[in-house]
C-alpha cells in the first residue's frame, strides 16, 4: 500500500530557539508515512473495539480495502488505505 510520506511537515529536533521557523521541517520517507497509516489503523479500532487483539484480521481489512490507484502493483501495491471503506466493510 501506499500513503502520504512526501514532503511531510514535521517537528524537527535539532531547532534553533532563536528561529521560530526551524522548530518544523519538510521531510519524505516511510518515517513520514507510517504515522498516517498507523493513526487510521487506531480511528479504526476505537470505533470497532471487536477487532482489538485480532492484528490479522485488522490487517487483511486493511489491504482488502485500499483504494486502488491505476498504477503497477510494483508502485502502489494494494493503494491508499481507505478507512471509510473498512468501516463500513464491518
């Protein structure tokens, strides 16, 4: 699957105090891109409990639901996550 990870606004570490504009950063990479997954993956298990302690199941939901893009499977592989699309597959 694929998810956003390019050119992500992000806090940045290695800030200057003096210089508001360093405290963020734009960066690229699965860093960037995991936190999205991951936080749709959560909005999905507060709103169906029932699949808490079941990752596999979570898992193959997830795939099964992506949005697909038109493009090689070598480029986006299942799609975009689509979390509309898991919930109401439950």
């Amino acid at each position: 699957m694929v998810a956003p990870g390019e050119k992500i606004l992000s806090a940045y570490y290695g800030f200057d105090p003096n210089d508001p504009s360093s405290l963020m950063v734009e960066m690229s990479g699965t860093s960037m891109a995991a936190p999205h997954v991951s936080g749709l993956l959560a909005g999905f298990l507060s709103a169906r409990r029932e699949f808490i302690g079941f990752p596999d199941r979570v898992k193959q939901l997830l795939l099964d639901t992506c949005t697909d893009l038109q493009r090689d499977r070598y480029v986006q592989g299942r799609g975009v996550p689509n979390l509309m699309r898991m919930l109401g597959a439950t």
